[in-house]
C-alpha cells in the first residue's frame, strides 16, 4: 500500500495523540515533526520513534513530506497553514481553521490556488458515537428532524489550566474554544447553517487564576464568556446552542439533543468519539442506550488525517474538509456578529454535509 509522508508543527501536549495514532493507519507515515522549540520536537520524536525532529523552516523545506499536520496555537494556524501550501504540501490543521474569517478564506484561496488539500479538525465526528447517531437520523429512527439543541456549560479555564489567560482574549472564549466540536457535529448530523441569531455577555469582567504555576493571577476578559443563539440549518431544522464559563454551580444539560417527528436522540459530547447514544421514540416513555454500530469510540484524533489522505492517495472526497471547516468559523463569528448589531447574521458560506464513514477507514 503506498503511504503518504507526513509531517508534524507544534509539538505540545496534542501532538502526543496525532504521534501516536497516525501511526496506526497503513497509508500514512509520519516521518518528521517540528517546533519552535527544537528540543521539545527532539523529546516527542524520540518518545514516539518519529525519525526527524527539526526546525519548523527545515520541516517546510523537506520535499519528502506531502502533507503537514499544522498543531501549532490558534493565532498561528493561518500562517503556518500558507506557509505549508506555498511550499507545496497538504495540510490538516488542529481547530480552529483560522482565528478571523479573512485569514480562512486566504487559506482556501491559497489552496486552491495551488492545487491543493486543507483539512481541519475537529475529527471527533468520524468517530462511533455521532456516527451511530448520523446513522439512525439516516435510517429514520427518529422520523423528520425538527429541531436541536446544545450546551457547553463549565465554570470556565482558569479552575485548571496552567495558562488560561488565552481563553480570555480575542480569540478565545467558549465559542471559538468549544464551539467547533458542536457546530461541527451539528453541521455533520443536519446539514449547513443558513441564518444565526446570538446574544452574548462578559459576566466577570476579571478572572483570578485558580491552578498552578500562576494561581493569583488577574485575567482582564475581554471577549464574551456566555453565548445563547438561534440556528436555522438549510433544511428547515431549527437549532439553538448555549455556550459558557459562567456556570459555577455545573449543569446537568445533554451536550447535543435531536428532535425529530418519531423521537428524540440524545448525541454524545462531540469533545469524544465514543458515546452513549441514547433514543425515546413516540409514546415510549424513556430513553434506551443504542449499541455503537462503528469502531473508534476510543481517542482517534487522526482520523480526519487518515480520510483526507486517502482522497490524496486515491481521489475522492474527505470529511473534515476546509470548506466545513470554514463555515463552522462564519458561524462562530455569525452569533458575536448577531448580538453586535441586534440583528440575524445570514451566512456567506455554505458546505455539504459530511457522507457517513465507511467502515475501512477505521484504525485497526
């Protein structure tokens, strides 16, 4: 089987997950990894038997490698996302696609311009629990969809992060944070987005930082930290999505509801691969766990990376393309842009609604 050669930018606490999976799949071979601190690439390729750690430069150079993994921090991906397809490589970059919608589309744009692929996570919706879910909406186990909510409710970063401060800034957030993996599943269960409404608040106007090293630390907020809004999808579904790091007390919401004509189906945090999958179809009165009908319920970040070079190796399509990736980023600014002028947010973008996995494309 012909492999496709892959490198690695950003070597942090991610880049474990994508070492050790991609390794797992017989069509890719991760032959080199990159950082800006060379010695942090030295120590993950040497732990996970990479045979080149390098400079980010000498990585982007290398005319062996065919496609770069870009994991460097969110304000760094649409340079390093040009910068690999300028020097003529694939790329698949960790979410967001960009920071600001600008810097998505120069990513398309460049790509395009140069014959070549761009892929995003997040993955999590290849794996066996939305997929089990995309499958019964499809086998019409809950009827015609009607309706849908989602919720990422927490107290915020700062209660365990050794560096929160970013989540607080322009950027961050718990839409720009959180929101690609339930606008992703979102998009992957019922199809685009066509309009947005959104209300969003800073409720604490400084954060103290809770976790070591930097426990005491004051953090000036200044992006929204609870976002509300409206969804309509193309298809007539309408959606609603709250996310938040104001709710000191927890929640006890489902992360992603499905309301349809025949019953309702309770999706799994799209944060994970695996489930419960849950469904109460009409007149039953409560719910019942429904067996995983795919593998990869486990940690499978890769798997994008995996689909997306077999379209490489073989043509065809892949499923966390940028154009879902792009219009997952609109529709996160779509809610602040809502708020910020009192009114819908109507989408520029549209994408297709991802096809379900075949079974082949599972690690082994």
């Amino acid at each position: 089987m012909k492999k496709l050669k892959i490198g690695i930018i950003g070597c942090g606490n991610i880049s474990s997950i994508y070492m050790e999976n991609c390794q797992k799949f017989p069509h890719l071979e991760l032959i080199a990894c990159a950082d800006l601190d060379v010695e942090r690439a030295q120590s993950q390729a040497e732990k996970f038997g990479v045979p080149k750690a390098c400079s980010v430069e000498e990585l982007l150079s290398d005319p062996a490698i065919e496609l770069v993994i870009n994991l460097t921090i969110p304000k760094a991906h649409a340079i390093v996302c040009i910068q690999a397809l300028e020097a003529g490589k694939h790329v698949y970059t960790e979410k967001p696609l960009a920071v600001t919608r600008e810097e998505g589309r120069q990513i398309l744009e460049t790509a395009k311009k140069k014959n070549l692929l761009v892929g995003s996570a997040p993955d999590t919706f290849l794996g066996a629990g939305i997929q089990t879910a995309i499958h019964l909406i499809e086998q019409g186990e809950i009827g015609e969809p009607i309706g849908a909510s989602a919720f990422m409710i927490c107290r915020g970063h700062e209660h365990w992060h050794p560096d929160p401060a970013f989540y607080y800034d322009t950027g961050g957030g718990p839409m720009f944070d959180m929101g690609p993996y339930y606008l992703t599943a979102l998009v992957a269960l019922l199809g685009p987005i066509k309009r947005i409404s959104g209300s969003v608040r800073i409720s604490y106007p400084e954060r103290t930082v809770l976790s070591q090293p930097k426990a005491g630390t004051k953090i000036e907020v200044s992006t929204p930290t609870h976002i509300s809004g409206v969804i309509d999808f193309a298809s007539g579904v309408i959606g609603n999505i709250t996310t938040s790091f104001d709710a000191f007390g927890g929640t006890s919401l489902p992360p992603i509801e499905i309301y349809g004509s025949e019953g309702t189906l309770l999706v799994p945090d799209p944060n994970t691969f695996g489930g419960p999958v849950k469904i109460r179809k009409r007149d039953e009165n409560e719910f019942k766990e429904v067996p995983l009908a795919y593998g990869n319920a486990q940690n499978s970040r890769g798997l994008g990376v995996a689909d997306m070079a077999k379209a490489i190796l073989e043509g065809g399509n892949y499923r966390a393309n940028g154009d879902l990736a792009y219009h997952v980023l609109e529709a996160m600014h779509g809610f602040h842009d809502s708020s910020d002028n009192g009114k819908h947010y109507l989408m520029e973008s549209t994408c297709s609604r991802p096809e379900s996995v075949p079974f082949e494309l599972q690690a082994k």
